[in-house]
C-alpha cells in the first residue's frame, strides 16, 4: 500500500538538504579566512602585481585580522606562480596575483601548463593603469607624431619589459598597426632596465606600465609621448593619448587582479570579492594607487570574469597578428 505521507517527507528531506547547504555555505563565507592567506604575486618585488598585491593585501589584513603572507614567484611571465596557484588547494587560501599578463600567455605561450579560463576563477579586479611610450630626452622627437615621422628616415627601437607584456603589445599596435611605422622591439628583463636603456642612450624609445616613468617624466629624464588610455591621466595631466597624436584612440592597460583555482567555493570567491572591493573605497587605498599612477578598478565578480575572458580575446588577437609564440 501506497504511504501517502512519503511525497511530504521527501520534500521536507529536499528542503532541509538545501537549507543545509545553504547555511553550510554562508558558514563558510562569515568564517572565512580562519588562517593566514598566501598572496602568490606573479612578477618579482617592485611591479605592479607585487606593488598592488602588497596595498590590498595589508588591508585586508585589518579588514579579516588574519595575515596576508606576499609570497613573489616570478617567471615564465607569470605562469610559475599560475601553475603552483592552480594545482593547490581550492580553498582561498592561496591567492594568484597577476596582470594583464595572465590574459596574453594563453595565446603567447605553446604551453602555459594551465587554462586560463576553466582553471581559474577571477575573485576581484583591483587596479588598473595605462601604460606609456617615452623617448630619451636627446632623440629630439618631443611628440609621437614626430617619432612616427622620424621613424620613416631613421632607425628606431623600443624597449619593455619583456616580449608579451601589453606594453610591448600596445607599442605593437600604435607602431605597427595603427602608424604602419617599422620600430623593432627590443626586449628587456623588466621596466627598469628598459627605461635605463633609454636614459643610458642605448635604445630611443621605450613602452612600460606607466607608473613604472612617471617619477623619471617628472624629474626631465625621459620625455613622455603618449599614453595608452582614452583620456588623459590625472597622475601626467600634461601627457596627451595616442588619440591626440592623430592615430586611434586606444584602451590598452597594465592592470592587476585576484585569481583563485576554479573549484574554489562560490561562497569563498564571493566573500574575497565583496573585501577587495571594501578595501578599494578606502580613500587611503585610493591615494596610494594615485600617487603610483593606478585607479582602482573593482566591481562583482561576474563582472571581473567577463572583462578578463574579453581582454583574453583581445590580447590574443594582437599576439596572431604580430605571429608570437613562446615555447
């Protein structure tokens, strides 16, 4: 014989096992983080992942009275830390900071040794900055349009921090895509030495996140032509965009965010979305950035994910047609 209470009961059962989850959840995201939080920053010490990373990290250090540990792994363009974030434990307690860089690799790189959109989930946006073409001050040229000009009569480099970085990429596009100007890339170990080549009279011209020269504009060593932003900048409100010297406006950024492995708990991504974006309103966070050159960025994590997965397609697009590939 039929029970007629069973439908009842398997539907109470249904209910209590997702208001059990439910709570298991928001359990977890009130009681995380209950141990230190490793932030594995990409990059070596003084670049924008490590600067960004250190910023955030201290704050929400306060915010969860739990330690923020910035650890550096450098290499491989970012992709060491990558792989050691991705293979470790789902469980927001390690923490990948990285760049624009993690959305150029999966197309500049034959093998990363990760996916960059099934392996990870963005957790947070936290800074972004435009990045910035100078010439040394004895090349004569004081604009990019008399760069471009003095190109078509004379041999000209630049430099960056490295091959892949997006300020390689976007001298890339303004030189070659957008002047259709010959400029060859000469590739350097990071900002600095870049910007030393230029100041040292080695190459003419160099592209670097813009924070990286903004002191050295500011102090005369190199002469800013252009940045890689829709408007001006409030850090170099005398520099104009690559808009202003006739060419296409561009939108190319170095920026900084937080990933975590893609198995992480939804509720752990979220509760380090909702932080980060905390810290970012604090206007001794937002002075900070300013003073460097950045501007918090922020927003859901949804929204962190749909502009990463778009950069990704865009950056991916530049590295096909200029035919890079990094074994």
């Amino acid at each position: 014989m039929l029970n007629p209470m069973r439908p009842l009961a398997t539907a109470a059962a249904t209910v209590a096992t997702v208001l059990a989850l439910t709570a298991g959840a928001n359990a977890q995201t009130q009681a995380y983080p209950t141990q230190p939080v490793r932030f594995l920053v990409a990059f070596a010490p003084a670049g924008p992942a490590d600067i960004i990373g250190r910023i955030v990290g201290l704050k929400l250090q306060q915010l969860w009275n739990q330690s923020v540990v910035i650890e550096n792994r450098g290499g491989a363009g970012g992709n060491i830390a990558a792989v050691q974030v991705a293979r470790g434990q789902p469980d927001g307690y390690n923490v990948l900071v990285s760049t624009s860089a993690f959305a150029v690799n999966p197309s500049l790189y034959k093998n990363p040794g990760y996916a960059g959109e099934t392996d990870f989930k963005v957790a947070g946006l936290a800074a972004t900055t435009p990045n910035l073409i100078v010439a040394a001050p004895d090349l004569g040229p004081k604009t990019l349009k008399d760069v471009i000009a003095l190109s078509k009569t004379k041999s000209l480099t630049f430099g960056s921090a490295g091959t892949g970085t997006t300020p390689h990429l976007s001298a890339e596009r303004v030189f070659r895509f957008l002047a259709k100007v010959d400029i060859p890339h000469a590739p350097f170990t990071g900002a600095g030495p870049a910007l030393n080549a230029v100041m040292g009279g080695h190459v003419p011209i160099a592209s670097v996140a813009m924070p990286a020269a903004t002191e050295l504009v500011k102090a005369g060593k190199v002469v800013p032509l252009a940045v890689t932003s829709p408007k001006r900048v409030e850090a170099l409100p005398d520099v104009p965009t690559v808009g202003e010297a006739g060419l296409e406006e561009v939108d190319d950024a170095t920026w900084v965010a937080l990933f975590v492995p893609a198995k992480t708990p939804q509720a752990v991504i979220d509760k380090i979305n909702t932080d980060l974006n905390t810290v970012l309103k604090d206007p001794d966070v937002k002075e900070q950035f300013a003073r460097i050159g950045f501007s918090a960025m922020g927003g859901s994590q949804a929204d962190a994910e749909r502009f990463v997965k778009a950069e990704i397609a865009k950056w991916g697009d530049v590295v096909n047609r200029i035919g890079l590939k990094i074994d």
